[in-house]
C-alpha cells in the first residue's frame, strides 16, 4: 500500500506504542466475566491542499449502534466490536469477526492489525461484568463500511484532527440509582462519543500524539 510520507509517519508511531496483537488465546481467568474485542478501523485522510500535519493524516471509524431493546449500548456511538462467541479463539478472532459482520470490512483482505490497546471494564454497574480490548487495524484500502442493519444503523469515519481539536468538551448526564452523574465526552456530527467509547478513544488520542 502506498501512501504520502505524513501518514506513513503517523502509521509508525502509532506502531511503536501499541502492544503487539498476540493471538494468544481468550484467557479464562477471570470467572463470570466476559470477553470482548472492539476494532478502531484507520484510514489515509481526505486532506485541504494547505495541511500537512501528521495529526491531519488519518481518520477513524465509528458506527451508531442500533436501537435494540435490552442492549446497554443501544443506540450509542462506538467502534464496531461484540461479545466473544464459542467458536472464537483468541480476542484478535472476535475483533475481525466482529468488524467484518458488522460493517463488512475485513482486515485480513488487504489490511492489517497494528496492535492492541489495554483492556477496560465499563465503569457503570448496570452492565453485567464484561472485559473490553481494543485493537486497532489499518482498513483496506478503498474500504467502504457496509452497516449490518439489526446491529448498526449506520457507520462514519471521522479525522483524528477534528477530533484534537475538540477534545472531550461536551458532557453526558445519566441518572443512576445513587443520583445523576455526568461524563465526558467528545462532539461528532452523528451525536457524542461517551462511556466506553470516549475511554478507549482518549487512550488511543494520548498513544498517538
């Protein structure tokens, strides 16, 4: 794949910092919780004849889940990625299979997986105990996400500068049983990035910088 030198920059740096995407097997060590892999899908940005920053050079995939009742990331922005099935091995498996169902970009036809970012629990305890993954992967290129409609009511990507910019200046309000709590978050054109999301995309903004 070629692309222009501020993206080749950007695609080693990134590299350098993430931890390598072992395929080691889903561990078993902690009873009663599942296992989860989310993708954070990178492509060359679409960039103004004036920009050159490294910063400027990439862009990330998002999807809006679907409205789905009993699901507790119903209608939330996210980053394609589900539960482990019985069939998965590794937690490398349930992050391609999981992109590739959900918004039919495949890795493994002409892309490649850059590594992984640690591990994080949902930090709200409405959500029964799950551990989430993240991995992040080069798209294929001219790849074009093809919603999975029951699971995802439609995809975007987004630039990793817009998202720079505006940092996580807006705020979620949920009502909990113990009161209201408020989380950061950060401003797309298809709504805000919060929860999980936000937490794995400000890990990833730091990695990258």
């Amino acid at each position: 794949m070629a692309f222009d030198s501020s993206f080749k920059a950007f695609l080693q740096r990134v590299v350098g910092r993430l931890e390598p995407a072992n395929m080691a097997k889903i561990p078993a060590t902690e009873k009663g919780v599942t296992q989860a892999a989310v993708t954070l899908l990178l492509r060359p940005a679409v960039r103004d004849a004036g920009s050159d920053a490294l910063s400027d050079s990439a862009e990330i995939l998002f999807i809006k889940r679907a409205e789905r009742a009993g699901d507790p990331w119903s209608g939330h922005l996210a980053f394609p990625g589900g539960r482990a099935e019985e069939w998965d091995a590794t937690l490398l498996e349930i992050a391609v299979r999981e992109a590739t169902e959900e918004v039919g970009i495949d890795v493994r036809q002409g892309g490649r997986v850059l590594g992984s970012l640690p591990s994080l629990h949902p930090m709200s305890v409405r959500i029964p105990p799950i551990k989430v993954t993240p991995f992040v992967a080069l798209a294929p290129p001219g790849a074009i996400p093809r919603p999975q409609p029951e699971e995802v009511e439609e995809a975007f990507w987004m630039p990793l500068a817009a998202l720079r910019r505006s940092g996580r200046s807006e705020t979620v309000r949920w009502e909990a049983k113990d009161g209201a709590r408020e989380f950061p978050a950060f401003p797309s054109p298809k709504g805000l990035i919060w929860g999980i999301t936000e937490r794995i995309l400000s890990q990833f903004l730091a990695l990258a910088e």
